[in-house]
C-alpha cells in the first residue's frame, strides 16, 4: 500500500500460532446527514490477517467490502 493516510488505526499486532497476525484496529466512519448534523460511528475490533498478507492492504480491502470506506 503506498504511503496515504489510513482511514483506520492500528492499536496492536500479535503473532498467531499458524504464523498469521492478530490485530486490533479501529476504524471511524462519518455520514453527511444535513448542513447541521453528522453521524459518526467507530468500530474497535480485532481480524486475523494470514501469514504473508501485509496488514495495512488487508484491513484496506477488508473495510472496503465491508463498507467502512
């Protein structure tokens, strides 16, 4: 992934025991609702990204099916 601005926050990475990394992320999506309002929703989780995955284009196209992006 080049270098951009993430639009989630990783908060810690551990290594499983099939050699895959655990993570915990978070992630924040905001919605236009009318000139004076904004909904905001956060979602804290953790994904298990497989051995040889890079995490920060794991999680992108995770959360981009997901439709947090």
């Amino acid at each position: 992934m080049p270098d951009v601005v993430k639009p989630f926050r990783i908060l810690s990475t551990r290594e499983e025991p099939d050699g895959g990394q655990g993570v915990d992320f978070e992630v924040t999506k905001a919605e236009y609702i009318d000139e004076l309002h904004t909904k905001t929703i956060k979602m804290t989780t953790y994904i298990s990204v497989p051995s040889g995955e890079n995490i920060d284009t794991y999680l992108f196209n995770y959360l981009s099916k997901g439709g947090w992006l």
